[in-house]
C-alpha cells in the first residue's frame, strides 16, 4: 500500500476521476457546465441575479445602452436599470415572440453596450443571427433564457449558444422550490467580471485571476448579495430534458388540435429549434368571434383551464395573495417609462451620460404591442408530466366548449 495522501502520497480517488463521476458528485455548476456546453457557470440568487451579473460583466453601465424587448417579464428590462444603463427597445418577430433582427439592427447606435434577447415562452431567440449582428459593432449578447434553460438551436444547448446566459430556478424547465439561478458563458473574463455583480469576497479572491477583479474583491464587487440558493435544482436537471421531451409531446397534440379551431393560432416553432414550452402561447383573434381576449380566458378559466394573458396579466396564481396585475401593455407603457424616473431626477434615462435620452411612446413597437392584446397561454405545471395526452385533450375539450358557446358569451 502506498503512504497516506495526508502525508504526501496519491490520493486513491483523484481529481481526474471526480471529474468523470455523476452530476451529484460534481456539484451544479459543473453540472451546467456538462448539460449545456459552456465552459463556466456561476449560481445566483435569481434569474434577476444572472441578468444583473451578466451586465455588469459586459460593462453596462451610466450613459450605455442595451438593446432589449419590452414583450417580457419585468426581470428583463429591471436588470438593465439596475445597472443604471438605459433600455432601448427593438420589436418581436410575430411567430416567435422574440427579438425581430431586423428591427435590432436599426435600432443599434454608438452607445449600444450589449443585446439582451429573451427566450420568450422557452422559444429560444435568434441568437446566431443576434450573435453575428453583434460581431459587426463588438457588442456583447446577453440571452435571457430564464424560461428556456433545456431548449435548443441547432442541437447545441441553450447556454452555450450566446456570449452569456442567464437561467433562473423559479418554477422554470430546471426547477428549484428556494428560487435561484445561474450565468453561464464561455469568456474567462466575462466569468470573473460577473462575479463582481456580488459574490462573497472571499469567492472572488478564491476564482478570480485577473488583477481588475482581484481589487474589488475585498468589497464583494459592488457589495451587493447575490449568492447562490436554489442548489437543489440539481435534481431537476438530472432529469430536465426527459421532462422537456414530454411536455414537447403534450404541445405537439394541442397544436395539432387547436391549428382546427378559428380564431386561434398556436404557437410557431423555428426550424432546427427546440421549444421548451415554459408556457405554451396562443393567438386570440377578437375578430373572428366577435369576444375580446380577456374574455375568452375568463370562460376558459371558469372551465378549470388556467389560462393567462401573461405579458398584460402575469402569472397571477404565483402566490395565494396574488391578484392579477392589468399592466396596460408591454414594458415600454408602463409608468417608470413614460415617465423616465426610476431613482428620482430622471435617473437613468435623462442623467448626464445619456447622450440620446430615449422616448418610449405608443405606437413605437406595434407587433409588440398588437400580441400583448391578443396572446393567452397555458403554463409549465399543467403542460408537463404527470399529464398527458389525456389531460390535453380535456384542455381541448374545454376550448371547443367556449368555441361552441360563443354567441352566448357574447350576448352575456
């Protein structure tokens, strides 16, 4: 037998061989890591967290703008002020729900910082277009894939796809019941530079090596806490594609069903993509049936079929207290946008950075706004195993009931 390896002989279980053990045993970051392809990950606190880490990391800051979509949670966009940087707007592609290239490239200026796509729904964006685009004017990608962390493009895994990414745990395709999140990128640099968002000091002295974040380590970067929770997601992912695969095969069914019912559009999927149906989103057409959207949802919603106008009501049965939100529209015609005054004295929008104070007014992003008064969606836990087949067709039957019944609803 060789010495003890407390006293300086081989170890009986190397490090080379922990590497090649089970997920449990590497820890999830390293998890994420294998799962996606990136080469680093970090744990956070939240999807928020990895947003808010993945733009310090890129520089954003005072006077910089991010190019983003207001067809989106508030995480998106809040992330953006956080790091007091200024939001500017580009509209979405109607099928997909996601950022429109084209209108991403007109929308770029000298002080675009970073694009911050969003995986709508868990359909991923355009990121290898976004990513070349991106290329053109040496600007960093950001890919919101808080709802899409087991999707794909192209059969490389989301994750792996765009300068940076940003998952969360909160009830997401990977899953964790205390929340949490992570950001993943493939840039050393970048990595090290997020962890200055705010990790432990002693986290940051232990990973980093460049010496312009080894001299904010003492802080905590910006002192700010955005540690990891969640970690028990580890259990969801050892899983998490198993699960995709079967909600994608529950959609499948209600796709082909209700692409025969008038007025409803399901939702499209990119060639070479894979969905991974955080919510499944379908089109309303008021016209066709003579019933607004609104009402629609609350005849299903009287059948036992939980359906929402998730960008104008949000998920509104997150928590038992919750009450739905009627928010009036997509981000960019809410409050703190017209009127331009997050912390007081105009901050971020009108501070003396800002080179070209934005002006966000109706009528700016009309597909955007034209699909938050027509979109209704059925979320994750109703889509996902244990349903099945049989449960969709009850969501069906509940659909063609309101159909049939239409004139009724109308005279009520």
């Amino acid at each position: 037998m060789s010495e003890l390896a407390l006293l300086g002989g081989p170890k009986t279980i190397d490090d080379a061989h922990n590497l090649r053990s089970s997920w449990a045993q590497k820890g999830l970051e390293k998890a994420l890591c294998e799962y996606t392809g990136a080469r680093y990950a970090r744990c956070v606190s939240s999807g928020t967290a990895a947003l808010v880490s993945s733009l310090f990391a890129a520089g954003c800051g005072p006077g910089d703008e991010v190019l983003t979509v207001a067809y989106t949670w508030v995480a998106t966009v809040g992330a953006v002020l956080r790091v007091n940087a200024v939001p500017v707007f580009a509209d979405i592609d109607p099928r997909t729900f996601t950022m429109d290239v084209e209108d991403a490239k007109r929308k770029i200026t000298p002080q675009t910082k970073a694009i911050l796509p969003v995986d709508f729904y868990g359909h991923p964006a355009a990121i290898p277009e976004l990513m070349a685009l991106a290329e053109q004017h040496g600007i960093v990608v950001i890919e919101d894939a808080c709802q899409a962390s087991t999707a794909e493009v192209r059969g490389v895994k989301v994750g792996n796809l765009a300068h940076m990414t940003a998952f969360s745990w909160s009830g997401k395709p990977i899953y964790s019941s205390a929340g949490g999140g992570a950001y993943l990128t493939n840039n050393r640099r970048l990595f090290e530079r997020g962890l200055l968002a705010g990790q432990h000091p002693t986290v940051i002295a232990g990973l980093a090596t460049d010496p312009e974040v080894l001299q904010h380590a003492s802080m905590g970067g910006t002192g700010d806490n955005m540690r990891a929770v969640g970690l028990d997601a580890m259990a969801q992912l050892l899983d998490a594609d198993v699960r995709t695969d079967a909600r994608i095969r529950n959609c499948d069914y209600l796709t082909e069903k209700l692409s025969e019912i008038p007025g409803i559009t399901p939702p499209f999927v990119r060639p070479g993509v894979k969905h991974a149906y955080h919510y499944y989103n379908c089109l309303w057409d008021p016209k066709v049936h003579g019933v607004s959207r609104d009402r629609f949802c609350q005849a299903l919603n009287a059948e036992g079929v939980y359906a929402v106008a998730y960008v104008k009501d949000a998920n509104y049965r997150f928590a038992p207290e919750s009450k739905p939100v009627q928010a009036g529209g997509p981000i960019h015609l809410r409050t703190i946008f017209q009127e331009r005054n997050l912390y007081g004295r105009g901050c971020p929008f009108l501070c003396p950075h800002v080179k070209n104070p934005p002006v966000y007014r109706r009528g700016d992003l009309p597909v955007s706004e034209e699909m938050t008064e027509r979109e209704f969606a059925f979320s994750q836990p109703h889509l996902s195993p244990p349903c099945d087949l049989r449960d969709m067709q009850l969501v069906v039957d509940a659909i063609e009931k309101v159909v049939d019944h239409i004139d009724e609803l109308k005279e009520a």
